[in-house]
C-alpha cells in the first residue's frame, strides 16, 4: 500500500511523476480521392495514410501537496516525429476537408441569407475552396490562414482564436489542465481520484449532472486490488469521463492484468442507451458530438473506420473497414497495484459537412459525417522499468504473502497442539 501512494517515499512516485514507458502517437489520415465528386454530390471516397508516429514524453510540473490528502499537477506532452517508424513524412500532401472553412459553413447556417452571401464573397476573393491539399505538418501543427481574420471580422465570436490553424496545435508542449487527485495517504481506494479538474468538481459541456462528472482517475493508475468489473477516467481531449469494462484476464510478460475495453455503449446515442442523453444531440449511435467543447465546430469523435458504431456512418463513405484487432481501445492494468502494463488508446476525429445555402463553396455536399483521421496512443512496461516493477511491486509482496502462509501453516498446528496439550494436562 505504501508503494503505490502518490508520496515522494514511495516506489511508484517517479514512475507517476515522469513517466518512463515510452508512449508514441501513430496518426492516420483520411485522404479524400474525388473531392469533386463530393461536390456534385457523390459518396467520399477515402484512403487511410500513415501511421505518421511521434515519440510521447510525458511529464508533471507544479507538484503541490495539500492538506486534505490531495495532490495538484500539471502534466505536459511533448511529441517528437520519428521518421523510421513512419510510413510517410510530414512534408507529403493529403486532400482533406477545408476543416476550418466547412466547419465555419456550418456553423453559419441559420445566419441571415445577406451575411451568408457576402461571407462566400469574401470566401471566393480568399481563393478558398471546400477541399484543401495540405501537408501532414500543417494539418497537425497549423498553417498561416487569412480565412481566420476574415471570419474575425464578419463573424466576430464565431471562432474564438488568432494565428495559426491546426488539428494538434494545442497538444504539444501543452498541458491537460490543473489536476487534481487524491493520494492515498488516508484512504488508499482513492488513490488517483480527480478530485477536481481546473478547478471544476464538473464540467459544464453537456446537458445533464450525470454527463458532467468528473469520474474516475486522469487516466495514468488506478487504485490498487482492482475488481474485475470496470474503470472510470476523466479524459480532458474527450471532456467526458469515460467508462471501460473488464473483458478477461490474462497476462503481461509473466505479470497478471485485467483487459478493460470500451463497451457499445460509449458512443451510443439516447435512442440506443438513455443515460448519454446529455451528451446530445446525437445522431447515429458509434459517435458522440463534442461540437460544445471544440468551439461549437460540428466536430464528432468516435472509434476508428466507426468500429462498434451504426453501419450508416460507415455506408455513408468508401474505404473504411472496422476491426475490432486494429481499432479497438484497450487498458491492461495489473489489479493488486493499479498500475497500467499496456495499452492502446484510440480515437477518430470526424467533421461533419453538408450544403448550406448562400455558401456557394459548399457545392451541393449531401450531409455526411466525414472522417478526418484517427490516433492511437499506446505504450507498455518493459526492459528495465518491467524488471524494477516486477521485483519491487509484484515479485517481494507475492514472497511476503507466501512467507505470511507459511506462517499461517506451521502456526494452526502449533496452537492446536498447544490447546490439546492443555486439556491433556488438565
């Protein structure tokens, strides 16, 4: 119990400090082969790129410990593009969705017919077009945009930021918010309990009390002896809690863990499972709207290729081919310490696109949820670490155990023997 507390003394606090399993992000993008086509109207063809992989550090800053068994940190990310495990650099050139310019279509739709126009005028002067052909790198870390500006000045508010555009932008060498948990210095079963995020015991995003709790852990341990049923983390990117499941045990390099998935009703609509009604509105089951949390952007997130999600999502579109090997998400973590062994987290981001009237740029696009890419982020104990791990937290508490029975068997006898040879005596 004492070396799996959140306290300088012991065991596991460096591994939770700085982490040292080596994450990497792998990336892959939707192509989209005949943009043209989808303007006049035509299914999207797409074409998965990639994976472009990135070596993840991870760190905390500002450890502060308080006086209600509480710990607060910031916890940074770095990304750093690894060549040689790539399949592509960023320099290529991809054709994606002019995310930033359908997007604010969208958003526009309701606004008076007049200000839709002029806004497309505009549009036309900037040269901008529904689909765009960019380069990893910008997609990913942002490019240099005069749409921005004008958005600024047409719509003021409706995209709330300056600079630069991109899908990642704000991942690297940032941080996830202010967290901050228990340590389990007084009650180890709430060891890594998010006491509250930035401040915010929950968030204000969705409809509901129940979709705005902040549940469970950050995501990095969980508290030790683990029952075989379920596990709840707070993710900042997904700004929900969200609920994985127990699946089987098995084994990790000789080291017992529980398997945790996502169940089918992570992404469900209300239709399909009640409880998410507050994450509406919803559309088909398999993505969830998170246009509240991403600057009100028709932004959806979902599995890869809509795995476990309605087959009209994936109808809708060409090349896509759900599996549950390639595009499930899935947390082996050993249940005595709560410690994550491996793991593989993924996630798709999608853009939902359409024909909005008085935006000429939008061609007649019939309504589709389009993927833009997915990531996945994995990483595993081994080498050193998986040796330190075993010995310190596995290996000397299974050999106390063993010696506490051997104990518990020679002393049975003892006492028994001693009680009969009182009553012999007596």
């Amino acid at each position: 119990l004492q070396n799996v507390r959140i306290d300088p003394s012991s065991i596991s606090f460096d591994m939770w400090k700085d982490i040292p399993v080596p994450f990497y992000m792998s990336v892959y993008f939707f192509e989209v082969l005949n943009p043209k086509d989808v303007l006049q109207g035509a299914k999207p063809v797409l074409n998965q790129r990639g994976p472009y992989v990135y070596r993840e550090f991870r760190y905390k800053t500002n450890i502060t410990f308080h006086d209600n068994d509480t710990v607060s940190f910031l916890e940074y990310r770095q990304l750093f593009f690894q060549p040689d495990m790539s399949n592509g650099s960023e320099e290529e050139y991809i054709v994606v969705p002019n995310i930033l310019m359908m997007g604010a279509a969208v958003m526009m739709e309701n606004l008076p017919n007049l200000m839709k126009l002029l806004v497309s005028g505009a549009l036309a002067g900037l040269k901008q077009e529904a689909f765009m052909n960019r380069t990893v790198g910008e997609i990913m870390w942002g490019y240099e945009d005069p749409l921005i500006e004008t958005i600024n000045t047409f719509v003021p508010g409706l995209i709330p930021f300056k600079g630069k555009f991109g899908l990642f932008v704000q991942l690297n060498n940032s941080n996830s918010g202010l967290f901050t948990v228990f340590t389990g210095m007084k009650n180890i079963s709430r060891v890594h309990m998010v006491d509250s995020w930035n401040g915010l015991k929950k968030v204000n995003y969705w409809r509901s009390n129940e979709c705005n709790m902040i549940n469970g852990t950050s995501g990095e341990m969980w508290p030790p002896f683990m029952p075989p049923t379920s596990l709840e983390f707070y993710s900042p990117d997904a700004c929900r809690s969200m609920t994985l499941v127990y699946e089987k045990s098995g084994r990790f390099k000789g080291v017992p863990t529980y398997r945790f998935v996502a169940p089918k009703t992570l992404f469900a609509n209300a239709t399909d499972y009640p409880p998410n009604e507050g994450f509406c509105p919803c559309m088909q089951s398999g993505i969830q709207n998170v246009s509240s949390c991403r600057l009100n952007a028709p932004m959806f997130i979902s599995h890869p290729h809509f795995y476990n999600a309605d087959p009209a999502l994936v109808n809708a579109v060409e090349g896509l081919h759900p599996s549950e090997d390639q595009h499930a998400l899935f947390l082996d973590v050993h249940p005595m310490t709560g410690i994550p062994m491996n793991c593989s987290i993924k996630l798709q981001l999608n853009l939902y696109i359409k024909h909005v009237p008085g935006i000429i740029q939008t061609g007649k696009i019939k309504p589709v949820v389009l993927p833009l890419l997915w990531f996945s982020e994995s990483g595993s104990i081994e080498g050193p670490i998986l040796n330190q791990f075993y010995t310190n937290l596995v290996l000397i508490p299974s050999l106390l155990d063993y010696l506490q029975y051997i104990f518990i068997g020679l002393s049975v006898p003892l006492i028994i023997s001693a009680a009969v040879l009182r009553v012999t005596s007596q």
